[in-house]
C-alpha cells in the first residue's frame, strides 16, 4: 500500500546489486543469490492478475538483472503497473525500459554528490548514475522521483544542498525525498557504520533548498 504511489502493490526483490552502501540493510540481498525462483514469482503474480496493480521492482538493483527486461514484458504484458526503483547505474536499461513503455513509475536514489560518490557506494560510477538523471529530467512520460538516504557519518547538510541544486539546475521540479538511514546494533548493515546521532533539520535545510523537500522515515 505505501510503496507505489496510488496501487497496491507487490515489491520484488532482486538479488545482487553494484554499489556498497554502507548503510544498505539488505545485505542478504545485496551478497545473496535470491531465493524463489523467477518461474515461481511469475505464477504469484499470475494468480493476482486484477487483483494487484502493481509491481515494484526492487533491490538489490533490479536493472543489474540480465533478465529484467523480459520479466518486466511479460508482467507488463498481464497488466500490472510497473514501478522501478534503481540507483541510475543503468542508463541503457532505464532507456530500453522507457522506450518500450514498461515502466509506470520511477524512484532514483541520488545517492551522493560526485566528490561523495565513492564514499557513499563503494563505485565510482558517477557518470552512469548522471546519465539516468538527465535522462529522466528529460522526459515527461514517466513520474519520478528523486530520493537519498542519508546518514550523517557519510553525508552532511552542504551535500544535500548540493543535490537539491543539482536536481533543480537539471530540470526536476517533484519533491525530493530525504530518507534518514538506520543503523544500530539490531540492524545489519553492509558497513560498519556507527548509529546515526543528526536530528536532520528540515526546516533550515528547506530555506536553503530550490526544491521541496520531505523527510521520509523509513
Ligand atoms: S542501499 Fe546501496 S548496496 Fe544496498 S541495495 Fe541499495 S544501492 Fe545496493
């Protein structure tokens, strides 16, 4: 219900991914080989037609999938909305996915600044993630949204001020989404991060903002 804006929704998981976040609470996911096979996600979803509406295609990174592309078809094709949520690390992907109209809905993590980028996701695949970016400010079939997680031990104010510039200076005009990350001792993560300890100030990070911004709680 709260994943897919306006649908109910199943969320799929796919296994792997291309970055190394430290915060990332799915390392099962991220270092794991997935559990249900696709043949069985395909059955789940064809017994929901016109039940569902909606399928999110998660991660992992789903467009790190080599199989994404014809799964998305075939689901497509039953008439389910597809949301993709990504990290833009596959620009031709998000293209082919576009191109074909398979896609309903898209949530990109901006996941750092480019002088961050590193330290955030153990890539230093900026220039991909900046190609997804323009990409999607350029077209208007689709609604996306931009969202960060952020953990003040990686991140402070002055770097999210510097993506809320970059979103406006590209074009994006949606809000932007500031997800806190959680990390303690009851919480795996990839990284050993410390707990979070910023109270992250909305309202003085919004008077510096050229766009909205919401925190989102995870
Ligand atoms: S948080 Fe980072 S490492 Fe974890 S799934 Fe997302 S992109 Fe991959």
């Amino acid at each position: 219900m709260l994943d897919f804006p306006g649908r109910t929704a199943c969320i799929v998981w796919l296994a792997a991914c291309n970055m190394r976040c430290g915060y990332c609470h799915n390392p099962q996911i991220v270092l794991g080989k997935g559990t249900i096979s696709t043949d069985a996600v395909l059955a789940f979803l064809q017994r929901r037609r016109g039940l569902l509406h909606g399928v999110v295609l998660s991660g992992g990174e789903a467009t790190a999938w080599p199989g994404l592309i014809d799964f998305t078809a075939r689901v497509k094709a039953w008439g389910f909305a597809i949301k993709l949520d990504t990290n833009g690390l596959r620009p031709d992907v998000v293209e082919h996915l576009l191109g074909r109209g398979l896609v309903d809905y898209i949530a990109l993590d901006y996941k750092a600044p480019q002088h961050r980028f590193v330290a955030v996701t153990g890539t230093t695949a900026y220039r991909r993630f900046s190609r997804t970016l323009d990409l999607l400010c350029a077209q208007n079939a689709v609604p996306f949204e931009a969202r960060t997680t952020i953990h003040d031990a990686l991140m402070d104010e002055a770097d999210i001020i510097t993506i809320a510039s970059d979103l406006h200076r590209r074009g994006y005009r949606g809000d932007y989404a500031l997800q806190p990350a959680i990390t303690g001792r009851d919480r795996p993560t990839l990284g050993a991060l410390p707990p979070q300890m910023k109270e992250w100030d909305l309202a003085r990070l919004q008077a510096r903002s050229p766009v909205k911004l919401q925190i989102r709680q995870p």
